[in-house]
C-alpha cells in the first residue's frame, strides 16, 4: 500500500496537517477497502466513504449524516452501497491497513510483547441469525453483545492495533484467537510473550496462545488450590496444574505477587494476585506483575476507538463490522500521525489539529446529529 502523504508527513516533524488534508488522508485509507457498490449508480465509493467519515468522526449515525449536512446523498442509496460489503475481503483489507499503518512507526527488527483482549459492543434488537450474538454482563440495558478480539502492542507507551477478529456466537476463545494470532504472525517482528486477562485461564486457549509466544495472565480463583496458595503475606513463585487428568491438563509457573492497598480506591490491607507466568521462571513476582500491567494501556486505544465509531441500528454484522474496523483504523491514524520520528521530535503532535479531541472533527461542512 502506497500512502505518500502518510510518508511525508512521518519524516518531517514540522509538517502541519490541517482538518481538510486529515479528511483527505483518512478517505485515502478508507478508499483502500473494497465495495463492490451498485451498478449503473450516480454515487461511486468515495461518496458513501465520505459519509461513513463525517458519521465516525462525529460518532453519529449515517441518517444523523445525511440528514444534517448539505450536499451528501441520502440515507437510502447510501445503505444499499454498504450493504454491498463483502465481510472477508473488507476484514482483511482492514487488518492490512491497520498493519500498513502500525509498520509505518514500529522497529520491525525488534521482538514485541503482543496483547489480547475481547471487546464487547452492546446489541439491542432481534439478531438476524441464531447464534450471531454473544451473551455478557447487563449493560446499556441488554445482555446481547457483539464480540471482537483485538491484538495490541504497548510501544513508546502508546498501544497500537494489530488486528482485529469478530467473534460469533458459535465461536470458542481459542478458535478467535488462533485467528488473530494467525494474523499477527504475519508481521516481520518476533513475538516475545502475549499478555491476556483472565479469559486467557482455558486449557485449549493457554495451548494456542504458547504455539505462538509465552502467555502471561492472572488466574481465576474459583479453584482451592489456588485460593490456598493466594492466602499467603508474602510474594513468592509456586506452580498450578489445570484441567488435571483431561485432554488439555499442563502445568505452568505461578507468581503469587503480594501487595498492601493503603486507601487505595476505599481499600486497605493485603492483596494477592496470582499470574501464570509462562517463560518468567526466573523473575519475581513483583516483576511478573510489572511485565503484566503494561496491558492496561490498551484502554487508551479503546477510549480513541469509541470518539471513531459511527453508531448504527442495522442487524446487518457486516456493516457493524465495518463500522468498527473504520474506528479502529481511524484511531491508528490519529496515534501513527502524533508518533515521535526521532528525540525531541513529534510528528504533527506540537503543531497538528490532531493534539485534541475536539479537532477530530473534520471542519468539512458536518453539522453532526
């Protein structure tokens, strides 16, 4: 992918990008996804882009667009073309771009620590197929969610998209992750360990995760083994077995890691965490528990993602998915465009609209909803 502007603007730290020249870039990504659109149509691809655009950057819906803003088509035509998006060949054009975009700022000849994580998108409404949603923890008034999982990695304090999976209802964990991991893999850097939250804690998943790299992530503790070894004072390293006598059943190094909560959050007293610590044998807890919390900078990138994401009451998962995916590529945009070049340099950060929120909005004649 040829991105010349992109290019220009990470080798001169004094370039300025203004609203209109971050619209003509972001369109010049979006552009790079495929719609077969509708023949014989007046409008053409970059017409519906534009409109997807002004929709996630304004985080309204396209009727929200088209509605407010002059000179956009209408809701109708505008539909029909995204109804036109093929789900495979757009989701692999989107991971492609996210790793144009992510290769564009990273060492490709240094090892990376990847992190993994599921997203939760509420539903509300009558999903189009069985087993399309997935079930999650009431929120927003419904317990119907559609699931993604997403690859990061924490570089310069600033986590970055690798990719992104959906997850349907059919799918296991380990099956949506085995396809991510697929898709890192791919990337010309070695992979040093994976860092995952609690969901990581499943025989057949910790197995696909050490196919690629050690996997490093808090234990539950539904288990008296491993409530035993938490009821201690004092950090030290043990091991746990799971899925003992089963298909699955292995045995990994565990970090008990000790800490005092003095107030913190209306909390006092002594904490436990215990942490399988594949390939940290010889590091101590209070490492293994630093090594782990760099994961909670992807939170960052989720917070970004959400300012990028048009909202939309279509039961179609395609054009859901398409939504995320431009939310998730416009967020890369914004960080890869404010990532230092060199010390003492920041590319569009000091000089660029893109410093703050408010200027994300593209000043292109949006009205919002």
């Amino acid at each position: 992918m040829n991105i010349p502007k992109l290019k220009q603007v990470l080798t001169d730290p004094d370039e300025f990008i203004s609203n209109r020249q971050l619209k003509a870039l972001s369109l010049e990504l979006l552009l790079l996804i495929p719609m077969p659109g509708i023949e014989g149509s007046p409008l053409d691809p970059g017409d519906i882009m534009e409109v997807v655009l002004r929709a996630a950057a304004g985080t309204t819906s396209v009727n929200g667009v088209t509605t407010n803003t002059e000179e956009t088509p209408n809701r109708e035509p505008v539909m029909d073309w995204l109804h036109t998006i093929q789900k495979d060949p757009m989701l692999d054009s989107v991971n492609d771009i996210l790793a144009t975009l992510a290769m564009t700022v990273l060492d490709r000849h240094r090892s990376r620590t990847v992190c993994i994580d599921f997203m939760d998108n509420p539903f509300h409404g009558t999903p189009s197929s069985d087993g399309e949603t997935r079930r999650m923890a009431a929120r927003d008034g419904t317990t119907q969610c559609h699931r993604y999982c997403t690859a990061f990695v924490i570089a310069q304090g600033k986590p970055l998209t690798l990719a992104v999976e959906p997850v349907a209802g059919e799918d296991s964990k380990a099956d949506a992750v085995e396809r991510l991991l697929a898709r890192v893999e791919t990337y010309p850097f070695e992979i040093d360990r994976i860092l995952m939250d609690r969901d990581a804690y499943v025989g057949k998943l910790i197995g696909v995760l050490r196919e690629s790299a050690p996997p490093v992530f808090p234990v539950k503790t539904g288990k008296a083994s491993i409530r035993k070894k938490l009821s201690v004072t004092a950090s030290y390293m043990t091991e746990e077995t799971i899925c003992e006598g089963k298909e699955h059943e292995q045995t990994f190094p565990m970090a008990v890691n000790v800490t005092y909560q003095n107030g913190d959050r209306g909390k006092s007293g002594v904490k436990a965490t215990g942490y399988a610590a594949y390939g940290l044998k010889d590091r101590t807890p209070a490492q293994v528990a630093t090594i782990y919390n760099k994961r909670s900078r992807i939170e960052k990138s989720y917070e970004k993602f959400r300012e990028a994401r048009a909202v939309t009451t279509t039961p179609s998962t395609t054009i859901r998915l398409f939504y995320v995916g431009v939310g998730f590529l416009l967020e890369q945009l914004w960080l890869v465009l404010q990532w230092p070049c060199s010390p003492g340099h920041a590319v569009a950060g000091e000089h660029s609209p893109l410093s703050s929120r408010s200027e994300m909005r593209f000043s292109t004649g949006s009205s919002g909803s």
